[in-house]
C-alpha cells in the first residue's frame, strides 16, 4: 500500500476585485478556484526558475532529433587531435 503525499497548504489574502476576476476566470475555464490558484502558482514559479522549457537541451526524446555533428577543419581539427592525445596521456598515462 502506497503512502499518501504530503501537501501544504497555502493561504493569501484578495481584494474583492482581484477574488472576483480568480472566480469568473476559473468558471470561464471549468476550474475550481482551489485548481485555479494551484496552476497559477505552478506557473508562476515555473516562469520565475529562470528555466525555459522549450530550451532545447529539455528535449531528450531520442529519435525526435538528430544528434549534433561537428565537423572540423584544418587547424582546428589538428588541435582538437592534439588535445584528444593529451587527454589520454593524462587521463590514461597513454602515449
């Protein structure tokens, strides 16, 4: 038998205007105004995180997204063979 969650409860206080838009809004959506208030406060803490989550590095669906190719050149292929070398003489004690 699972064990029930625990929750808070969170209590603030409205003027009647603002508690009188929070009830037409969660009608106009088919929503309690307990539900109203906990989805508003979802997100807005979800907006305040500083996260967003359309960033694409959230999306790790595998499949959905080719994985990234890098193809270097030149100069920049010989120093990252370089520094690949290094790594393992470091890492490795490989020569």
């Amino acid at each position: 038998m699972g064990r029930a969650m625990e929750r808070k409860v969170a209590q603030t206080e409205l003027e009647p205007q603002e508690y009188q838009s929070l009830v037409t809004a969660a009608q106009k959506s088919g929503l309690s105004i307990k539900e109203a208030l906990r989805q508003a406060a979802l997100r807005w803490t979800a907006e305040e995180s500083g996260i967003d989550p359309k960033d694409p590095i959230f999306d790790i669906a595998l499949g959905r997204k080719k994985p990234l190719t890098v193809k270097l050149k030149g100069a920049a292929l010989t120093r990252s063979r370089r520094a690949s070398e290094e790594v393992d003489v470091a890492v490795y004690d490989a020569e």
